[in-house]
C-alpha cells in the first residue's frame, strides 16, 4: 500500500511565488490547497494543475486573509478536508497605497500580511502537529530591515505612509516565524521565513497598473527582479534544506541563511506582538496547542 501524500497549504497560491509553488509541489505528488480570493484564478490554476505529470493533485479554496471571519471559514473547511498539514506556506502579501480598514477596524496591510497568518496559522496548529514532520514557512521580505521601531504596529490614517505600512507587516511576519519556532521547539514543526526578493508577480497590482509597472520597472532597473517560478524553486529549496539541517527559527535569503533584523529576533518584541495579535483576531490562545514539553513523540 501506498503512502498517502504529503498535504500542503498555500496563502496566495493562485498566482506569483504561490502558483509557482502549488505548480511544483503538484508535480512531485503533494496534496495541495492553494488558498486565495479570485475564483478565475483558482480555476485557472488548477486546469495547470491538471496539464502536469507527477500525481498530486491540486484545488483551490476561497481565502480573503483580510477578513478573519474568511479566515475561519477557510480554516474549518482544510480541517474537515485534510488530514494533516505537512506544509503551511503564508506567502500571500499585498501593498496598500491608501489607507483602509478591513471590516474588524484594522489597517489592512497589518490585517491582510500578517494577522491573517497569524490566524490561519493557530487555526491549523493541531493538523501541523498531526504531521509525522511538519513546516511552516512564513514569507517576509528585506524591507523588514527598514522599520527599526516595530511599536506602534499598526498605522493610523494621520501618519500613513504605504511603504512603512507594507514593511512593519513584514517586520511582524518575520517576528513571528522567529518566535513560532521558540514556542513549538523540540516539536514535529519546524517554523522559519523566507525572502523572496524583488519577484516579477502581479505585486502592486491591487493599487491599479501604474504602481505595478513602477514595481516591476525598478526591479529591471536594479538588476534584482526573478520571476516567479525561480522563487517558488528557491523556497521548495529552503524547506528542504531547513528539514534536512532540522532548522527552525531562521531566515533564509538568496539560498542560505541570513541575519533577520535586531527587532525580528527580538523575543520581547515578539512576546508583546504575539499577546497583541491575539487581542486584536480575537483568538483563544488555547488554538496553538499545548506547550512543547508536554507533547510526545517530538524531534530530537
């Protein structure tokens, strides 16, 4: 008999790094779900999907990460769906050139990178830990570095600049993959992060072409910008080289491990965002599961 496949999970998983990514992991004989808002391009995907050789199979779940009651929903239907998570990618991330709110009041580039990881992530702890070995791998990004002072977290309307927003969202992906990997040590889940780099995707996109085409041009002009698909081989890469090397706790950048900046590594910081973004998604604390000492059968 054979063994069941591997499941994986992809926030935006519908196009860029996570298409990329569901495409390859399909390939190989993975179980994917690739999560994202746009019913056309879930579709499209999985008829990609379908044109591969390999034995996986793909579909596609409607996930608006903004909103936390989508979050739930998309949540409860994986943990009916799958059963285990062996993969959690939160890889979907936008730029808002405006200042807006999502329907629980908080800033939406905060909501949408991150405390929609946050959630998804906690949602799915137990089906992680069901996992023979498990990872999370949570995308960042190198503008991280430029937010020294991580508190506030979030925005208000009188001080929004949509760079800084963009990038304290990255900070707090960042902390949190870093602080996910003290909280779960010496269990089946490894957490660490990943930056892309500068990826030609439909980034910016949401803010109309023009801010997508500057996007793209001053990654040509840079001589920085790789496509999608090399992003997506470039993560497959890490989570390979993290499970091998049993790493959690790092960030991987251009194919090798990298520093993170002072306040992602920070366990204070983090420790304060964590109970934070507990506060403001409303979730039980609980959902992560018991602490890793009390778990049994755990890495070594």
């Amino acid at each position: 008999m054979s063994e069941p496949a591997k499941c994986a999970v992809i926030t935006g998983g519908t196009g860029g790094i996570g298409g990329e990514l569901a495409i390859l992991l399909a390939q190989k004989g993975w179980r994917v779900v690739a999560l994202g808002r746009d019913e056309k391009k879930g579709a499209a995907i999985c008829r990609r999907a379908r044109c591969v050789r390999g034995g996986g199979s793909l579909e596609w779940l409607r996930l608006d990460l903004s909103e936390f009651a989508s979050v739930r929903h998309a949540a409860s239907i994986l943990k009916e769906k799958l059963p285990v998570v062996d993969l959690l990618v939160n890889n979907a991330g936008a730029r808002f050139d405006q200042h807006m709110l999502n329907a629980d009041g908080i800033e939406m580039s905060f909501a949408t990178n991150y405390l929609g990881h946050f959630l998804m992530t906690g949602l799915l702890s137990e089906k992680l830990h069901g996992a023979e070995s498990a990872s999370v791998m949570t995308v960042s990004s190198r503008r991280h570095y430029t937010s020294p002072k991580p508190e506030p977290w979030v925005m208000d309307a009188a001080n929004y600049d949509r760079w800084a927003a963009y990038s304290l969202s990255k900070l707090a992906n960042a902390s949190f993959g870093i602080e996910l990997a003290r909280r779960w040590a010496g269990s089946r889940v490894l957490s660490n992060v990943f930056d892309p780099g500068i990826v030609a995707s439909s980034f910016a996109r949401n803010n109309g072409i023009v801010p997508w085409l500057k996007h793209l041009v001053s990654g040509i002009r840079a001589r920085e910008m790789v496509s999608s698909r090399a992003a997506a081989r470039e993560l497959l890469d890490a989570v390979k080289l993290c499970d091998e090397q049993k790493w959690s706790g790092v960030y991987i950048k251009e194919g090798r491990v990298a520093e993170a900046s002072h306040c992602a590594m920070c366990p204070e910081a983090a420790s304060r965002l964590w109970q934070l973004s507990l506060e403001m998604t409303g979730m039980d604390g609980r959902v992560w599961g018991k602490p890793a000492e009390e778990r049994s059968g755990v890495r070594t």
